[in-house]
C-alpha cells in the first residue's frame, strides 16, 4: 500500500512530538547553535523566522542573538489563503498578537522581504524537500521570493524529522537543513 502526504503527515508529527519532548535543553541548544553557525556564514541582511507553534523546534534563541549582531528579523504573515506569505519586522521586544492558526505575529510591522529564511516543517527528506501542513504557503513564497532575488532557504528540525517524501512539482527544495546533529546539505542537485 502506497503511503499517502497525509499518512506521512502523521507519522512525521509523531516523530516531531517524541524529539520534541526529549529535545528541550541540550537538543534546543545544539540546533540553536549549528542554525547560528548556518545562518552567520552571509552577512548581516533580513532573515526570516518563525513564532513556534506546537511542537516545532524553537528558533527564538538563534532570532535574539541574529538581532543582537545586526540582522534584521522578521516572521511570516499569512495574509490570503493560498497566497504567498508576508514577512513583517520582528524585534525581540516588539508587540505581537495572535495570528492565523495560533502562530504569534507582530501587532504592527514593516513588511520586507528576506534574503534567508529559517523555515519550520513536519519532516524533510535526504534531497531537501520538506513537509509542511498542507497550506503550501511556504512553497508559494520561496517561488516567489526566488523569482525576485537569491534567497537562502534553512529548513530547522529535529534529526528525527527525516524521512523519505512524497514530492510534487510544486514543491521548493530547501537550501540546506539544521537540525541539533549539524547542517545536512541535500544530495540532490538542483536545476
């Protein structure tokens, strides 16, 4: 029996939940650590990260540091559906607000377009494509982006997430993916 997104879906988000609980401390630490590494290797520019929700590994420590060193931050905005996203300016003292599906997002913020972006995912395979909830938000905004300019794409994870995937056309490749053993470079080459 062929195994459908919808299956792996949950299969990942079984995966995630069990790294998730046995990730806090010196798992949350070393993916912080190997994401700050990735992410310091281009100079200062926008980066885009994400407010976690549930029980996506956490890049809240790396977003205050990349502040700190002279990064401008921001997260995604979910503006339509089936639209491309929109990165508004996050500061790590800024006022946020409940977003769609729970994620905070800033109560008022210029909206940029990043040069990287640190993207959450249900799992990722072995050629860097990622699983996401289903929206393909973040398949539509990379297209997007990559229209317009060279964009980094970080898929952030536990290790645990890995796992052949069901890949579509539409589907974009990430860049490169952190999880709390270091940065996977895909084995696929990209066209």
């Amino acid at each position: 029996m062929t195994e459908t997104k919808s299956d792996l879906r949950k299969r990942a988000f079984a995966a995630r939940k069990a790294a998730h609980a046995a990730g806090q401390g010196a798992r949350q630490g070393e993916a912080t650590s190997h994401l700050l590494a990735e992410v310091l290797r281009q100079p200062p520019g926008i980066v885009a990260a994400y407010m976690p929700i549930r029980t996506e590994i956490d890049p809240l420590p790396a977003m205050r540091t990349l502040a700190e060193r002279g990064h401008t931050l921001c997260v995604p905005v979910i503006r339509a559906k089936a639209a491309p996203l929109e990165f508004h300016v996050w500061t790590p003292r800024g006022a946020m607000i409940s977003g769609p599906f729970g994620a905070l997002v800033p109560e008022t913020g210029q909206v940029v377009q990043p040069d990287t972006l640190i993207v959450p995912l249900v799992a990722f395979d072995d050629t860097g494509h990622r699983l996401g909830y289903g929206g393909g938000f973040y398949d539509r905004t990379l297209q997007k982006l990559r229209a317009m300019k060279p964009v980094r794409a970080i898929g952030f994870a536990y290790a645990a997430q890995r796992m052949p995937l069901i890949v579509e056309s539409t589907d974009q490749p990430l860049d490169v993916i952190v999880t709390e053993h270091g940065s996977l470079a895909p084995s696929a080459v990209k066209g």
